[in-house]
C-alpha cells in the first residue's frame, strides 16, 4: 500500500544526483542499492537518454532524505512518480516499445 509521502523535500538537484548515480553504478548495481526494478510502463527522458522514473524518485527520495522507500511504497504511474517529476520539469514519456 502506498503510504503519504512530502515529495516537496525532493529538489532537482537530488534527480540529478539520483541520475549521476544511474549513469555512474549502471542499471543492476544502481536498482541493487536502491531496491528498485527496471520500468515497465514510462522513461525519464534526459539529455537523449532513457531512465526509469520510479527508481530515479525513490533514489531522489532517499538522498534528499536519508529514508530509504521501498517499491510499493508510492506509485510509479500518472498519479506517483510521473506528476512528481513532470512538476520538477523533467520529461516524462511513455516507454516505446523495443523493435
């Protein structure tokens, strides 16, 4: 069940830093020490490149406050982690499927 969570404790220098981790860790290790999966359903779409938005958040999350979310703790979706992130500017897109 998602809980209640002040989403305006994330800036977006914490998104940024959760993408240098991304980028820096790569895929698995990045969702290892997050505790996050890969997207299913949108992209964070930065600089050309395809994030997944939920890990991203719950990462942003965890360093901007030190409390770590697990999955099911908020929603990925329209309604979560996609209007959090739309609000902080960032382009959300739905995921293309792979040819």
């Amino acid at each position: 069940m998602a809980r209640a969570i002040d989403w305006s404790l994330v800036t977006t220098e914490h998104v940024e830093s959760a993408l240098h981790e991304y980028d820096h860790l790569g895929a698995d290790a990045f969702f290892s020490r997050f505790g996050f999966a890969p997207t299913t359903t949108y992209d964070l779409v930065e600089a050309g490149r395809a994030y997944p938005p939920k890990a991203i958040l719950g990462a942003a999350y965890e360093l901007a406050t030190g409390d770590r979310l697990a999955s099911a703790d908020f929603e990925g979706g329209k309604s979560g982690a996609v209007r959090v992130l739309t609000a902080l500017g960032y382009d959300v897109e739905p995921k293309r499927a792979e040819a």
